[in-house]
C-alpha cells in the first residue's frame, strides 16, 4: 500500500504541475496578445537571445553539417550511393538536425539565463515589488521574453541551416572530391519548401518552449540560492524534453500521410 500511495502522489504531483504550467501559459499568451507590449524589452530580448546565440549555433551547425556529411559518405559507399550525400545532407539539416540542434544550444544558454534572472527576482522580492508598483509581472517580464524567443528562434535556424549545408559542401567538395557545381544542384534540385518550412514551424515552437520553462521556473522558484539552482537546472532539463516531443508531434503533422 505505502507504494501504491507514492505512485498516487507522484501521479497527483504531476498533474498538479501540469495544471500549473497550463495556467501559466494562459496567462502569458494573453498578456502577449494584448497591449501594451514593452517593444524596448523585446528587442533587447530577441538581441540576447538571437545575436548573442549565433557562435555557439552557427559552430554547433558548420561541424554538424561536416560530421553529416562525412558520415553518410562512408555509410553510402557501401552502397555505391554516394551521389545522395548532398541531398541527405540538405534533408537532414532542414528538416531535423538544423532545429533540434540549434533550440537544444539555445535552451541550454537562454532558458537557464531566464530561470536564473527571473529566479533571483522572485527570491529578492523584487516580482512582488512590480507588482506593488501596479506594473503586471507577465505583462513586463514574461510575454517580451516569450515574443523575442518566438519570433528570433527562425531566424537563427534559418542561418543554421545555411551554415550547416555549407558544412557538407566543404567537406563534399575539398575532402570527398565532389564537384562544386554538382554538389550545388543536387542540393537545389532535391530541396523542397516543404522541408525549410517545417523546420521554421519547429524553430518557433522551440523558442516559444525555451521562453516558456525558463519564465515559468524561474517565476515560481522559491528557496533563495539553492530554489534558483533547482529552478535554472529544471530549466534547462524541462525545455530540452519537450524540445524533442515537440519536435516529434511536428513531424507527425507535416510528413505523415
């Protein structure tokens, strides 16, 4: 009985948070679908969370792109399909890697500085004093970052995904012998819009998640230091699961028959 009792309470437990984070995204989208939205705060947002991100993304994307391309190479020449290099590689940056990749760096870098800030904010009380000074926490602190995210995280993948084509280009053409010209148009060729469009769907689903967990941990830390420890690190763990089932959902929609 006693583990029938902590299996109740850590199902109860679960879906009390589930709740939580559903209120909390309620919340948030409403206050980022009505005005005044702090246009400032945004851009200063969408500057740290898109400019400041593209090192980490774009070497994560460029080695990526190269380890793809090399890698395909080496399981295709046992097939004698070595031709399908460019193309596997153009498929697979788009669709999947180039936004996987790039929202799982960028949750680890901006959903814990979010969880952190607004982690520190709440333990030091200075929410409550927003809240003292008739200014709306989620209209000031949540939705700007939730916008940003949104709205930047395509932006960055799409240069991803520049950034990792061109990976398997050098590798293709100054390593495996390709030629340069060929190389180009069967990645042309075999490229749909389809592919660059779905990875950009995910590209905003991602961001809205990493902008999600890091505010809604970091909102309702509690604890001092060591609630912000648990608060960024729950962060960061929280954003990259639903990164991945989020990502598989997506691809349910757009390629299942």
């Amino acid at each position: 009985m006693n583990f029938v009792a902590m299996v109740g309470r850590l199902f109860l437990g679960f879906l009390g948070t589930l709740g939580q984070i559903g209120t909390f995204t309620g919340t948030a989208l409403s206050h980022c679908m009505t005005p005044p939205l702090y246009c400032g705060i945004i851009g200063r947002q969408m500057l740290n969370i898109g400019y400041f991100s593209l090192p980490v993304v774009g070497m994560t994307a460029l080695f990526t792109g190269m380890v793809l391309a090399l890698q395909i190479y080496i399981g295709s020449s046992r097939f004698d399909a070595e031709v399908a290099v460019a193309t596997i590689v153009v498929i697979g940056i788009t669709r999947e890697l180039g936004p996987v990749l790039a929202g799982l760096m960028v949750a680890g870098r901006v959903s814990a500085s979010m969880a952190a800030e607004l982690g520190t904010m709440r333990v030091t009380e200075q929410i409550d004093a927003l809240t003292t000074l008739s200014t709306n926490p989620f209209k000031y602190l949540v939705a700007p970052r939730l916008i940003a995210a949104t709205v930047v995280l395509p932006l960055l993948v799409a240069v991803a995904d520049t950034i990792g084509v061109f990976g398997g280009y050098i590798i293709g053409t100054e390593k495996l012998g390709f030629n340069s010209a060929t190389y180009i148009k069967n990645t042309l060729d075999f490229m749909e819009p389809i592919d660059v469009i779905s990875g950009l769907v995910k590209a905003a689903a991602f961001g809205f998640i990493i902008a999600l967990m890091g505010c809604y941990h970091g909102y309702n830390s509690q604890g001092g230091a060591q609630g912000v420890g648990r608060a960024t690190t729950n962060a960061v763990v929280s954003a990259s699961v639903l990164i991945l089932i989020a990502n598989f959902i997506i691809t349910e929609l757009f390629f299942t028959r």
